[in-house]
C-alpha cells in the first residue's frame, strides 16, 4: 500500500484529499503547513508528497526546494496543488525545484487518483536505485 503526505493548509481540501485517497486504497498522512513537512517526510517515508503552492508559513515552492535538497528525501515525487499559482513562471518554478507535476484547485477525485498513480508507477525508490 503507497503512503501518502499531503501537505495542505485548508481543512476542507484536507477532508476531499483524504476521502479520495483513502477510497483508493492509499494511506494518509497530513502536514497542515510547510514547517511540518520535511520532518514528516524523513519520519514517515511517504511514496509521494502532495504540496500545496500556498501555505501559511512557506510557499509551495520553499517546500519543495527543501525536500529535493535532503538525499533522504529527494526521490520523493511531488504533486504541487494550487487554486492561484495559474502563471506559467510560477509551475515552471516548481519544475524547476524539482515537482513532477501540478493540479489546480478544484480537484476532481478522480483525476487526482489517476495522477498519483501515473507518478507513482514512475517513481524511482532509493532501493531501486
């Protein structure tokens, strides 16, 4: 069973990604901000991190930068979430820093389950390395 980090500041878009997830068999685990969410992932190895683009305490982008950086966690995929980062600069930016992809808010359940799937049959883990 793949494990799951959201890392995402809205209760209710918390609620929506936990029932998809967890209805497609996946576990899950939440990070409610940016600070918790380098700690969590070195904590509890998940398969692939959904990131929100803006939270509370550090952007997306910060985020991610930071979980690419440590050798623990850079294999890592992350799904970057937005309902505002729609600029092309800042997806690129994203990219860049090392997200495998995006989606914008609102989320269909459905698209959500496909793209995790579809990136996590790519995923590389440092044991396949």
């Amino acid at each position: 069973m793949y494990l799951i980090l959201s890392v995402e500041d809205d209760p209710l878009m918390q609620k929506l990604l936990q029932a998809a997830l967890v209805a497609a068999g996946f576990e899950f685990r939440l990070s409610p901000d940016g600070r918790g969410a380098l700690p969590m992932a070195l904590a509890e190895k998940p398969d692939l991190i959904l990131l929100d683009v803006n939270l509370p305490d550090a952007t997306g982008i910060e985020v991610c930068r930071a979980l690419k950086a440590e050798p623990r966690t850079r294999h890592i995929p992350v799904l970057m979430l937005t309902g505002e980062a729609r600029e092309v600069v800042t997806r690129v930016e994203g990219l860049d820093v090392g997200a495998e992809d995006y989606l914008f808010k609102p989320i269909s359940p459905r698209v959500l389950i496909a793209r995790v799937g579809s990136i996590l049959k790519q995923a590389v883990k440092p044991t396949q390395l």
